[in-house]
C-alpha cells in the first residue's frame, strides 16, 4: 500500500516549526539570514519558494543541511502539479 495524500504542504510549514522550536520571530530570522523580511514572511505564508539562496542561508543560520530545503521545495512543487492534474 501507498501513501498517496491528496494535500501538500508548503515547506514554509516546516521552516515556521523550526522558528517556533528556537523561539525565532520573522524579524530575528532576517537579522540572522541577512534575508530580507518580506520574503521570509512569503515562504512561510506558503507565497513563495525556498529557493536554492534561501536553502543556504538556513543551513548556516540551523545547521540543516541546504539539500534537506531545496527536497522539500522540490517535493512539495512535484505534490502540488500531480494535485493540480489530477483535479
């Protein structure tokens, strides 16, 4: 049997989980990224991608690894067009 569900989530999910664990504010994880807000507040709202920059900087601000980011935009991206057919 196969897992197949028929929702996606956007990694902005997983990246909010993170911030919340380290008790990381938006503004605190721009500070620590030198990534611009805004775009931070997008990917976490679900309106933008991790792109392979964003990976980077994660990976140096958490220690996870910029390779497990750009899966789960990869995965996610995948999930969603298989959805978007199959509607």
């Amino acid at each position: 049997m196969t897992f197949d569900p028929d929702y996606v989530v956007h990694p902005g999910e997983t990246l909010k989980e993170v911030m919340r664990a380290l008790h990381l504010d938006v503004v605190a994880l721009a500070r620590r990224t030198s990534y611009p807000d805004r775009i931070l507040r997008d990917v976490i709202r679900g309106r933008a991608p991790i792109t392979s920059g964003l990976a980077l900087r994660l990976e140096e601000t958490f220690g996870i690894s910029a390779a497990f980011w750009r899966k789960l935009q990869r995965n996610y991206t995948r999930r969603l067009a298989r959805l978007k057919g199959s509607a």
